[in-house]
C-alpha cells in the first residue's frame, strides 16, 4: 500500500512540473500570461504538507499590462488560522477569507504575520481585523512604524524571532536581515521544513529595489539557504515543485548580483541614474538572462537608483 501511494505521489508531482508540452521549462517569468493563465484563474491554493496551504492572488498590472501574482502562506490548525502577509486590497482578502472557510472547520484568522510591508501584501489587511477583532498582527519594527504611520491596526513587534504555537503547529518567525523592504520577516515551519520568504524571495521577477538593501539582500537570502528547508515559498511567483523551488532560489541570488555588477559597471562608466525618473544609465544597461523577466521595463531603472544610492552610501539607516 505504501508503494502504490508512492507511485500516486510521485505521478501528481511530475504533473506539476513546470514544463511546456515539448519538454522544455516554463520561461523564466512571473507573467501569468506566460504560463497560459488568465485573471480569472485566480485565486488559487495548493497545499504543500497538512494544514500548509500556499495562496496566490493577483498583484496590480504593472504598466506594460504585465500581472504577476502575489503569494501568502495560509496555516490551518485545530485552534484558528495563522497568514502570513495577505493580499493586495479589500476584495481580494474578503476572497482569502472565504476560501479559507473551505480549507478548514476551524477558519478563525488569529495572526497575520506581515513578512511584507508593502501595499500588496498589505492592503487588504483591515478585513482580518473585521472579521475577527482579537487578530494579532506582527511584524518588525521596521514594518510596524512604517503600517501604523499609514493607520493599519496595532501591530506587535519582534526584534529577531518569536514562535507561534497554534494548535499543535509551530511556527518560527524570523527576521534573518534586510532585503527587499527593509522590514523583512520569514515564517519557518520546521516540522514540515517550509520557509515562506516573502519578498526575499521574487520567483523570476526581476529584483525590485524600491526600498531594498541590495548587498544585504544577498546575505539574506545566503542565511535562507543555509536552513533545514524542503520548500522555499516566495512572495511573488509560481508554485512548483520543491526542487525547482530551491534552485530557483539560487537564480534569485545571482539576478540581484547581476544586477548589482550591472549598475557599478554603468556607474563606472560615468551614467548617471540620479532617480529612478532620471535614468540614462538605464538605456546603456544590458540585463543579459534576466531581461525577459517579469517586472523587468518598470523595475530596472529603480533597482539601478538604489544600487547608486548604496554606493553612495546614502540608504536609510
């Protein structure tokens, strides 16, 4: 009986592949378009150990009509739901909701761990207040000041780690550096060896700098890999299987360190990018495996500012 369950098993992961009828892989892209798909089939959940769900909705079109989705971490239990990082506005969380129902008999959201600040994980956090007012929201400190400046719910802070344990499930809350935010935080799940990361991990968009820490990224992102991890999850990118997850983690990796190489070489040539509006060195940039990837028109010049900027020596403390 074991036996057949493994070949059952192992049938369903090759149907998940990413791979195209011929044989070849998915193009390097979060743009939903490219993996055939449509706005209406979203939202959508895969379950990735029992009682792990992950959630994809959608991310607003980006100006060339590019969609990407957003992903959060759903954790059902016996004693309510944990979410970590929600969805982009209202509506789309009131949807989270009602799938949740149907997820488990036990649908109570009783924490929101905001792994991002930014307004695509965030927008829609409200809703979880109306539906239950005894949801506790945590999240840096980073991330918290910058949420209750905005009027988001009180927020619990964690300066480097707190464990949740709700209804039998553990659930580590990490903060393992700055990266894409600044205010970054992951969810670790050791018993089943999932990582959620959020924003440090951007599944084949090209890397957005808005408000990152492009070489403490990198380091990041280095600590994330020298985990006991079986699944990394990222915040923006499809969900495959677990192998391709974690080598595309790596592929994450080396697309910030190109991007990093690419922005001093233009510096270097004496390009300025004094802001991302004011960009000619973004004309000259050559982007090599990672032009096509998603995001690519309207993050480029921000990531090349930011890189600037940090050479400069002028990021945020």
């Amino acid at each position: 009986m074991r036996t057949r369950l493994s070949i059952i098993a192992a049938l369903v992961c090759a149907l998940l592949l990413p791979v195209l009828s011929h044989g070849e892989e998915w193009p390097h892209s979060a743009d939903i378009a490219k993996r055939n798909l449509k706005p209406t089939d979203f939202p959508r959940s895969r379950q990735l150990a029992p009682g792990i769900f992950v959630y994809e909705g959608l991310h607003a079109a980006d100006r060339d009509g590019t969609i990407v989705n957003t992903v959060s971490l759903i954790v059902t239990t016996p004693s309510g739901v944990v979410v970590v990082d929600g969805q982009g506005d209202e509506a789309q969380t009131r949807r989270m909701l009602e799938d949740i129902r149907k997820l488990t008999p036990r649908p109570t959201v009783r924490y929101v761990v905001i792994a991002s600040d930014h307004i695509d994980h965030v927008g829609g956090n409200a809703v979880f207040r109306e539906a239950n007012p005894q949801v506790e929201f945590i999240a840096s400190p980073v991330s918290a000041k910058r949420l209750q400046d905005k009027g988001h719910p009180a927020i619990q802070t964690l300066e480097e780690q707190r464990t949740l344990n709700v209804g039998g499930m553990e659930i580590q809350i990490l903060n393992l550096g700055r990266a894409h935010t600044g205010g970054d935080l992951v969810a670790y799940l050791p018993h089943h060896k999932v990582l959620f990361l959020g924003e440090v991990y951007l599944r084949d968009v090209f890397p957005a700098m808005r408000s990152a820490y492009p070489s403490e990224w990198l380091q990041t992102i280095g600590r994330a890999q020298a985990m006991d991890v079986s699944w990394y999850v990222p915040g923006h990118g499809f969900i495959d299987d677990a192998a391709s997850m974690k080598r595309d983690l790596e592929e994450s990796r080396k697309a910030i360190t190109y991007v990093i190489d690419e922005a001093k070489r233009l510096r270097a040539a004496g390009l300025a990018c004094e802001s991302p509006a004011n960009c000619p060195a973004a004309q000259k940039a050559n982007w090599g495996p990672y032009d096509g990837w998603a995001l690519r028109t309207s993050q480029a010049p921000l990531a090349i500012a930011k890189v600037y900027q940090e050479l400069d020596g002028k990021l945020p403390e």
